[in-house]
C-alpha cells in the first residue's frame, strides 16, 4: 500500500520527492489531492484509475472520497459515470448534489443541472447551500427563454433562497440579477439590485452590462450614480461604459471616462483600450482613435481590426489596408471580421488587387471563416466589376444567407446583368429564402436598371402581399425613377402623391432627374419646388433644374437659379472619380 501512495503522488507531483507515512488519514489526504489535480487538468484517465482502487476496495472509500470522485467525473466531462457513481453512493450529502448540479452547468448542460436540482428537492433529506443555489440560478441563465418558463424558475430559486435566509449573500443575490438580466427582465433585476445593501462591484457590474444590452442610454446616469456611491470600477466596468457611450455616441461624456481611467490605473488592460478606441471611432474622432492605439502596451487582433474598421467608417479605406498589412507583419494572425473589413476597403476602392491577395489568405483560412467573409468577398467582386468571379463565390457558398442572394442580386444589376439579376430573385424564392427590406430595393432597382416597368409593379406589389413588407421611402425612388425614365411622368408624379408618408428629398429630385431627361418643364418645377422646401441647402435640386432650363436654352431660368443659390450661400459640391 505505502509503494502505491508512494507511486501515485509521484505520478501526480514529480517535483515533491519525499516519503508520506500512509496513515488512513494521510491516505484519505492524498487520494482527495490527487482527484482535485486530476479535476483541475481534466486527466480523466487517471481519475478513473483511482477510482478503480476504490472499487477493488483496494482503499476504504468514504462519503468524502466518493464526493471527490464525483467532482472529478463531471469537471472532466464524464457525464455518465458521474451520474451512475452519484446513483449509486450510498450516502449523499450537499456537497455530492452540489457537484453534480455545478458540473452540468460547467459543461453547458442547464437542463441537465435543473433537473438534478428538482430531484434534490423532492428527495427532500438534503438541504441545499449557497454553492447548490448559485449553480441552479447559472443554470437559469444558461436557459434558452421559453414563454417566461426560465424566469419563472428563477424566482423559485430566489423564493428558496429567501426562505432559507441566504438573501444578504452577495454571491446569491449576483447570481439572481444575472439571470434575470439574461432573460430580459431589467426592471425587476433594477428593484433587486436597489433593495440589496450589500452590493460589492459584481452587482454594478451586472447591472450596467444589463443597461448597455436593452437601455444603452441609461448607462451614463448609472456610472454617474456609481461614482457618487464611491464604487471604485473596475476594468469590466469600463469596458462596458465605454461601449454604451460609444453606442450613444457621447464623446463628451467618453472623454471624461477617458480622464477617469487614466487616474485608475487600468487604461493598459487591452479590452479597456479597445472600448476606448472604439467609442473615438464611433464619433468619427479618427486621430483620438488612433492616439488610443499607438500607446496601447499590447494589441490583440481585435485591436488591429477594429482601427482597420474604424478607418473605413472614416472614409480612409486605403488606411485601412495599410493597417491590416502591418497586422499581418507584426504576426497577428486574422479572423474573419479582418478580413470582412479588408474586403470592404478593397470594394470601398475598387481594387481589385488587394481584394484577390485578401481573397488568398481566406483560402489558407479555410474552416475558419464563415458566410459573412464570403459576403463581403462576393460584395467586392461585384464592386470591382469582376463578374465572373462574383459568380464563382456565390457558387461556392454552401449555406447562402439572404445578404448572400441580395448581394449577388444588386451586383449583377449594376454590372449590366439585369435579367439575370431578377433570375437571382425568383430562385431565392423558389428556394425558400426570404427576401426583406434591402432585398427588395435591390430587385425595384434592378428591374429601373432594366426598364422593366410590368416586373416592377409586380415586385412592388409582391413585397406586401406576400411577404408583409412595407414599402419605404427606398423603394419608392426606386419605382418613381423606374417610370421616369421609361417617360411615364404622370404615373410617378400620381404616385408620390398616393404615398402613405410624406415624400423626402430624393424622390422629388429622382422625378426632376427624370423631367431633365424627356424635357418636362412644369412638373419638373413642381418637382424642384418641393424638394427644395424640404433642403433648401441641398445644391443637386437646384443644379437638376438649372441644366433642364439649360438644355431648353432658358438662361433666365438658369441666371434667376444662380442667383437663388448664391443668396441662400448654397454650394455646388465638386465631383470627383476613381479614374
């Protein structure tokens, strides 16, 4: 027996090379050490062989022996023989329920652990603890909500609690708001959280992650209120506060967060730096961002990534580029949102080059990356004109998503494709896909690419009355410049003017465009009128209707429009080209 312990603690600790008295007590000590290391590095196989010593009754085993053995199976994932060692021990105490509710929820399996929980409970000979109770409220959380049922077993859980007398642990309460939070139910988790007095940073944490998921807005006055308590935040913290300014857009109040976290000490942490960034990237604050980023002290992908984005939304795709080529240089590995944003720099430029070397370095990916890279790969081709290898990705897509059809679908109208492009169409939906919003200003598009006034009314139409889409203000540009510029002028004004919602701008000036083109005068006046009642800054109405007097060769008009435009200081904005 003593060669045995002797061997084993070799085996588990080769530094420790010193000789153990096997005592029954020593031997109880090492075998539990020995299953809590084995727990601890998932070595099940070794695991299972000391319980094979048990089982042999090579060593008496206890209710404490046997609660290690259980720990271990369910934290090395062994589900069955952790179910079927808990069926059949003797004796259980809470610590054996606690194990087995905890190891289910470990793994992922809520169920499983609620299950187990309801069995203890009706079992009724054990009374179960503060650890019991944390597992089934996580187990709670992890639950998919299904018509309020998880949230309901949530409050049974808390009902427990209060009748057990837990309800000032910290540990319980934070452990109830997070599953509350998960489910949607914020109010109540808000009359939880400020009813408890003993919240520590866990609490304010939980409730600001849940403020920053359905009421981002409200994320500043909860650190105001945080603040005034003296709660000192933490990384998570401003990780979170930062990201719901960045959402609101609110740079002034970001900045003195910004101040905040310098004087705290944790504007090192990479995932505080990163939310920095992001919030001056979100606010256009390019130079900001960028400041955030060269003095970060470590970048992760997602820190490269982000910048890389942060320069596109900016208008600075070629900066873009530059900075995921660095990445690549420095030995930062990418992933997919890398080059997602790359392809949509290279589509934003209409390079074509730099989108086929991206285009490689998905292929050595491989596995790694999923539809949305291939969305922006196939959105890049299109944009490059590159048709034929549009074709090719799409093709290649196995499980294509709806902005896979809308992209190939919008692609090939702007490329010249346009029959093909409604055959795109019709197979999404003999396929079953179904089109939404964007999908159908794509298909009125194309079909006002075309000319195909008989397919567009009958899209229009189709859009509500089979796939209950309301048409907006998008689609009728759409079909009011479709009727233009085949020479149905009255149809489109009658149409505007049949509109459920007030015209905007562009469908005023997309009928000007079109009386510019087939020389209707008056109703291009009308046209011109509104739209610029409704942005008497924008310079395209007046510069629409000023080449359409011009082409008539009426130079009053066009004299009195100059005139209009400089009293109202608008400007003609200077056009500019790829080429």
């Amino acid at each position: 027996m003593l060669r045995t312990c002797t061997r084993l603690h070799r085996t588990l600790f080769p530094s420790r090379n010193y000789y153990i008295y096997c005592t029954s007590q020593n031997l109880e000590h090492l075998y539990s050490d020995s299953l809590r290391q084995c727990a601890l590095s998932s070595n099940l196989c070794l695991g299972a062989a000391i319980h094979g010593r048990f089982i042999k009754r090579a060593v008496p085993c206890s209710l404490f022996l046997h609660n290690h053995v259980l720990n271990m199976y369910m934290k090395c994932g062994d589900f069955d023989s952790g179910s079927q060692l808990f069926d059949e021990m003797p004796e259980r105490n809470v610590v054996s329920w606690s194990a087995i509710i905890s190891g289910f929820v470990q793994r992922g399996c809520p169920e499983k652990a609620l299950l187990m929980f309801r069995r203890m409970r009706c079992e009724g000979t054990t009374v179960p603890n503060s650890f019991t109770l944390v597992s089934a409220l996580h187990a709670c959380s992890l639950l998919c909500e299904t018509d309020g049922h998880t949230s309901s077993l949530a409050y049974q859980v808390y009902g427990l609690i209060v009748r057990l007398g837990l309800d000032w642990n910290v540990f319980l309460v934070n452990a109830f708001l997070t599953a509350l939070i998960r489910h949607g139910q914020l109010l109540d988790a808000w009359e939880v959280f400020d009813k408890f007095s003993n919240r520590d940073i866990v609490s304010w944490n939980a409730m600001m992650g849940g403020y920053l998921q359905y009421s981002y807005l409200e994320v500043a006055g909860f650190w105001f209120r945080m603040n005034h308590e003296g709660v000192k935040p933490d990384n998570f913290t401003f990780t979170t506060v930062l990201t719901g300014l960045a959402v609101s857009c609110d740079v002034k109040m970001g900045m003195q967060v910004h101040a905040h976290l310098v004087k705290s000490g944790h504007e090192d942490e990479i995932c505080v730096a990163n939310s920095l960034a992001d919030l001056y990237l979100k606010n256009q604050r390019l130079v900001d961002g960028f400041r955030v980023f060269d003095e970060m002290p470590a970048r992760d992908v997602c820190s490269w990534t982000q910048m890389a984005s942060g320069c596109l939304q900016c208008g600075e795709p070629e900066k873009a580029l530059e900075l995921i080529e660095e990445m690549m240089e420095m030995g930062v590995k990418p992933n997919k949102f890398t080059l997602a944003t790359a392809f949509n720099a290279c589509a934003n430029l209409a390079c074509l080059e730099k989108g086929q070397k991206v285009h490689a370095l998905r292929i050595k990916l491989g596995a790694e990356i999923d539809v949305c890279v291939d969305n922006a790969l196939l959105d890049m081709y299109a944009k490059c004109g590159c048709m034929d290898d549009a074709w090719g990705v799409f093709r290649s897509i196995d499980d294509r998503s709806v902005v896979s059809w809308t992209t190939m679908i919008i692609g090939c109208a702007q490329n010249g494709q346009v029959r093909e492009s409604l055959d795109i169409f019709d197979e999404m939906i003999l396929k079953g896909i179904e089109p939404n919003y964007i999908t159908y200003i794509c298909v009125l598009y194309a079909c006002s690419q075309g000319g195909f006034i008989e397919e567009g009314w009958k899209y229009f139409s189709f859009m509500t009355r089979e796939h209950e889409i309301s048409p907006g203000e998008d689609h009728y540009v759409c079909m009011v410049n479709l009727l233009g510029r085949a020479g149905h002028i009255k149809e489109a004004e009658d149409l505007i003017l049949k509109m459920p919602f007030k015209p905007g701008v562009m469908i005023w000036q997309t009928l000007l465009a079109a009386c510019h083109l087939h020389g209707d005068v008056e109703t291009g006046k009308r046209a011109a009128e509104h739209a610029i009642d409704l942005n008497s800054k924008d310079s395209a109405s007046y510069i629409l209707l000023s080449n359409m007097f011009a082409g008539l060769n009426n130079w009053d008009g066009v004299g009195t429009l100059r005139q209009l435009m400089k009293s109202r200081d608008v400007r003609k904005r200077p056009g500019s080209s790829w080429l």
